[in-house]
C-alpha cells in the first residue's frame, strides 16, 4: 500500500505521537502542484513529507541511467527528493516548507520522475553498459551521436524561469557562534550568554530541540534560549573561513565574525551499504520517523533494521506494524521502481521479509565538515567508522577558538548527555574568551 496520512485516533491513546498529531490538527490545510496534480499539504511540513502522503515515492531519478530515487534521508544529506520549485531548479523538497499555491515540477526525467522513458538504457542493456568500451569499439560516428544523446539524459534541472534578486547581504560581529540548536547548542549557547558573551546562535531548521524534533516517543517541550542569545532558525551555516561563518538566512548571505566558534552539527544518519539501497522505500530510521511526527505513515508494511533511538521509538510507536529485526544487517532491498521485500542475515541466517517499507537505523557519520574548515583536525574513528573531529575533554580542537559538541564529538549519546556535554563546552569557551584557559 501506500504511505498515507495517519490520525491521533490510529494510535494508542495518550500516546507521545497521538498528542503531537493532535497538536498538529490546528495547522492550516494548503495545496500544492506536483506535476499539474494537486496535492493536499499541511503549511510549514516538508514538502517531501507531503509529497510522501500523496503516495509519490519516486520523487527524483538519478543523473546517469534514470533510475527512480525517493526521500531517504529528508535531512538534506542524499538527492532523492530534488525538484524544481516555482521554476527554481534543484531544490530540496525536504528542507522547503510546503505553503499554499507552490508548483513542484521533476526534473531530469520525461515526462515524469514516476515514469520515465529516459531509463530506456536499462531496458535495452539488462546486464548494464559499459559506455566507455561501447565508444571506443564502434568509433567516431557513434560516438558523437551518443554525445548528443548524453547531453540530453544527464544533467540535474535546467536553468531558472527568471533571473533571481538577492537581498543586500550582512556582517555581525559576535564573541560566540554556535552551530546546531539541539540538546547540545542550546546549552552551549545558554552557557557562554549567562556569562556575559554576545552569542549568536543558527540552525538551518524551524525551531531547537536537534534530534528530539524527530523522535515520535518525545514530546516534551524543548529547552529554551536564555533572552540573551541571539537566534536565528531557518538560517544554514554553509562555509567557515579564517575567523568568520557564511550564513543563508531567508536568502540573505550573513558573514559573522566571531571570537570563538562551537560546531553542534550533530550526525548524518546512513542505511548502510546493502544491494539496491538506493530504491524508493528505504529510509534511514530517523526520515521515517520525521515522517511519523507529521502524521504521514511512509509504508504499511515495514520491516525494521537496527536498535539505535530512532528505531526504539518507531517500534513503541507502531508495534506490532512494524517487523523489527534489531540485531541483524540488511543484505539486499527487493524490487524495482520501490521496495517490495528485503534480505536480512543475522549469524549465519539469512532470509526475506515481504515490506513496502525498509527502515534502517545504520551507523551515525560525525557531520564534521564546517568544524574541519574552521580548521579542526580531522582523524577517522574505527569505533564509529567515520571522521571526526580532534578534541580535548572539554570540546576544544587544535584551532584556537574552534570548539565542537554533542553527538558530532560523541556519536550516540541520549539528550540529556548532550546537554550537559553543550554546557562544559560553552563554560571552556566562555574561559578561553575571558583569557582564563583552563
């Protein structure tokens, strides 16, 4: 079946989800355009999200050889949900809120992402082509007729309707950044204000609470920002030069120079590598769940993977809808243009579950980038298998002035351990402001 719109009255009553659905039962009812059909939409909720409620599964398809590709992540980290948006090419439904009158249009497929007659080179080569042997061995003419054709199928979007206008862009000057308004950065920010630094605190979502805004089994109130911290939600930390930030917020470009950065950027959830990963239906454990807490139920037959936070609370929340395999690893998704099964192995076992939905809660990557341009050292963890910025005990890196936090530094760790850990590094930012060191 396909995913659909789920009700307070679906769920458990009292039920943490139940009670944020019912929260969301005020939100404003809008339509969207996707590929000349309307689409109902809460205002505010992801595109992608509402997207996903209508059933469209295949949003996008990929550069090379078409093949359909969904929202996996819907965190911005993968390119399974560009579209073009209001004649804007390559945007990311995921991370663009659905509002009244928007037009979404797929890109890099003909006529459709749902159905594309450009995947053709899949039909007429099942075993898959090898272009590079196929030009050399047939010479010159083919060879310029499929660059022709290439230049045709390959590409992401087309230029934009109208030439875009800018707003005139700013400076701040601040003792403290922070990047990240989770457990982590709140409390970091919160920190270094009491102590008297001017902080400027960004997140490229709506509002604080990091991971706890995606966790179906959590719906308390976030921490708060001290008066005193300077916030700014909606706004992506997208580059760190020398001693300043570049900030987009509401398309402005923010240069802000600050003392001392922190950098709680958190991880990058990852459904591992498995055979056909990459079909409509898988999703990382916490897209799935992001979905669930707007009330959008992204498969009515989910096989489960893993045992991190992600996939607890899904399992508590849906029960016995979900098949949850917590300790075994995903061999293969089965199925063609979306998810009808999957292969697991646990020890020695393998064997095949039939789903429409393949939920993985696979390993965290430290989202280390912006701390590693400020000038971080960078070193890869066998533990957590990924890169992860040097630090000492109290956050600080081998760049004066850089700091780094939370999950970034520490990988899976509960929200209350994120908190305190955003607390310690602000106190030793707040030291090394006043030139007290350690």
């Amino acid at each position: 079946m396909a995913p659909r719109r789920i009700l307070p009255t679906d769920l458990p009553p009292g039920s943490p989800l139940a009670r944020r659905l019912a929260a969301l039962g005020s939100s404003g009812r809008v339509t969207v355009e996707h590929d000349g059909s309307p689409v109902a939409a809460v205002e505010g909720e992801p595109l992608a999200v509402s997207l996903l409620a209508a059933g469209q599964l295949t949003l996008a398809r990929s550069v090379k050889y078409h093949r359909p590709r969904g929202a996996m992540c819907l965190r911005g980290d993968c390119d399974g949900c560009l579209v073009r948006v209001d004649g804007v090419p390559n945007v990311m439904s995921c991370q663009t809120p659905a509002r009244a009158g928007m037009v979404a249009q797929s890109q890099n497929a003909f006529p459709t992402a749902g159905i594309d007659v450009l995947r053709v080179t899949d039909w007429f080569f099942p075993r898959h082509l090898d272009h590079h042997h196929l030009l050399v061995q047939f010479g010159g003419a083919l060879n310029r007729t499929m660059q022709v054709f290439a230049r045709r199928m390959a590409g992401l979007g087309t230029l934009p309707d109208a030439i875009a206008s800018f707003p005139r862009s700013e400076s701040l000057d601040v003792d403290a950044l922070v990047v990240g308004a989770g457990s982590s950065g709140v409390a970091c920010a919160n920190a270094l204000a009491r102590g008297g630094a001017r902080v400027l605190l960004v997140d490229e979502r709506e509002g604080p609470g990091g991971m706890r805004r995606d966790d179906p089994m959590d719906d308390r109130a976030y921490p708060g920002c001290d008066p005193a911290v300077t916030v700014r939600y909606g706004a992506g930390a997208v580059a760190t030069y020398d001693d300043e930030t570049l900030v987009i917020h509401e398309g402005r470009g923010v240069t802000v120079r600050a003392r001392a950065r922190v950098f709680a950027t958190g991880a990058r959830e990852s459904v591992g590598v498995f055979s056909q990963s990459d079909v409509p239906g898988v999703f990382t454990a916490r897209a799935f769940a992001l979905a669930l807490c707007h009330g959008v139920l992204a498969g009515e037959r989910v096989a489960l993977v893993g045992d991190g936070l992600f996939a607890r609370s899904i399992a508590a929340t849906l029960g016995d809808r979900v098949t949850h395999s917590p300790g075994a690893a995903v061999v293969e998704a089965l199925g063609g243009r979306a998810v009808k099964g999957a292969k697991l192995r646990e020890g020695g076992r393998e064997w095949t579950v039939k789903c429409d939905a393949l939920v993985v809660d696979g390993e965290l990557g430290a989202a280390y980038e912006l701390a590693g341009q400020a000038g971080a050292s960078v070193l890869w963890s066998d533990g957590r298998q990924c890169f992860v910025p040097e630090s000492d005990a109290e956050g600080a890196t081998s760049r004066e002035g850089v700091y780094v936090a939370g999950s970034l530094r520490w990988g899976r760790i509960d929200h209350d351990a994120r908190a305190r850990d955003g607390a310690a590094v602000g106190a030793r930012a707040l030291r090394d402001l006043r030139g007290e060191g350690r």
